[in-house]
C-alpha cells in the first residue's frame, strides 16, 4: 500500500513533529511552573469563603486541564514520529488506505484517513 507521503517527505512531518513536541514541552513546563508560583493549592486552604474556595478550586482544575491537553497531544506526536520510524506514517490505522496529504498537513498526527 503506496501512503500519501513519500520516504522523502517523511523528514518534513518529521521536523514538524518534533517542533511541536518542544513546543508542547515548553508549555507543560511553564503551566506547571505557573503553578507552583501561584501555589493554588496553598491558596484553596488559606480561603475565608465557599466563593473564594471555588475560584481557587477552578484555577487548579484550569491549569490541570491544560497538562492534561498537552501532554495527551505529546503522546500522539510521540506515537506519529513511531509511525514514521516504522514507515507506516501516512497510513490509515483502520483501513491501512492512505490518509490524505491535506490531512496530516493539517493534522500531522492522524490516525485514519476520516474523522
């Protein structure tokens, strides 16, 4: 099965890739480093009122949310740079059809060729 990309492309979705594991590196970083300044957890018991309790509540499930993204995306960028040392990159993990060229231009670490 000839996939969307060829061998040569791969080092061009491989840069991609790698681009957007450091970026979302840097960003669970600073959100944890955010944080730990912010000391949410510290401030959630040091609160007067259930108001005041609540918006700490909130920032510390915001900031745990936002890890949670990233470092779920890093696994799928991790998983899509495995795929290209396979030579699978490009390949539809259901079908084994080729995902379309657009697609992983847009979303480089698709796993099918269809939503």
């Amino acid at each position: 099965m000839q996939a969307t990309i060829s061998r040569s492309e791969s080092p061009y979705f491989e840069r991609k890739l790698r681009g957007r594991a450091a970026q979302l590196r840097k960003e669970i970083s600073e959100t944890l480093q955010r944080s730990d300044d912010e000391q949410y957890a510290r401030l959630a018991g040091e609160v007067h009122d259930t108001e005041e309790e609540s918006v700490a509540d909130l920032l510390v499930d915001v900031n745990l949310a936002e890890i949670t993204r990233d470092v779920d995306e890093l696994k799928d960028v991790e998983k899509a740079l495995d795929r290209i040392d396979r030579g699978t990159y490009g390949e539809c993990m259901r079908c084994k059809e080729p995902i379309p060229r657009e697609r992983l231009e847009i979303y480089p670490t698709a796993k099918r060729c269809r939503v």
